[in-house]
C-alpha cells in the first residue's frame, strides 16, 4: 500500500485529527466540564478537598479508576457511574475522529497515486 509510503500520510492525518476535534470540540468540552463538576460535587458530598474530587472526576471519568478515593454515599456512587459513562463516551468520540483521520488520509492518498 502506498499510504505506509507516502511522505504525507502522517501529516495528513494529524491534519484531519485537528478537523475532526474543531468539529467535536464543543461536545467534547462540555463532557470536560462535566468531569469537573461532577467531581466536585462529590468531592463536596464525600468532604474531600476540592482538588481530590477534580482528580476522582479525571480518574474515573477516563476510567482509569486507580481506588484511593472511593465513594460511601449512594448519591455519589450514582455520579460516579455517570462519570464512568461520560468517559465511556469520551473514549468513543476519540475513537471516531480517528478513524475518520485514517480514511480521510487514506481517501487522500489514493488521490494522489498515479493512474
């Protein structure tokens, strides 16, 4: 295949990852912020510091989950699933923009062979 050639191919693509994210960036943005203040909701809920309960928000929100801060109150448990699933969703709009950079740069490097 000539796209594991092409000089371009690398630059192609990142150029359609940065496309792709303009386009999601919105979206993407607001599961950001809702990693944040869920996560100080429960921080606030659990009485741990605001800056633990930032940090169990990115920690469960990109489902890494390490398990030094775990929650006790039911409430909390419930966002907490909530966060999981916003990380779920996270994962999967990275996942699309990246498929979608790989076929529009191997779209473009089929453009480019000659005939």
């Amino acid at each position: 295949m000539n796209l594991i050639r092409s000089k371009n191919a690398r630059r192609e693509f990142y150029k359609a990852v940065w496309f792709y994210f303009r386009v999601v960036w919105p979206i993407f943005s607001i599961l950001i912020v809702l990693i944040v203040a869920l996560g100080l909701i429960i921080g606030h809920l659990e009485g741990w510091a605001p800056y633990d309960g930032i940090y169990f928000g990115f920690v469960t929100g990109l489902t890494i989950g390490y398990g030094e801060l775990v929650p006790k109150l039911p409430i909390s448990r419930v966002l907490a699933i909530i966060l999981g699933f916003n990380g779920v969703l996270m994962t999967a709009i990275f996942a699309a923009i990246s498929v979608r950079a790989i076929e529009a740069t191997i779209g473009a490097d089929k453009d480019q062979e000659p005939e």
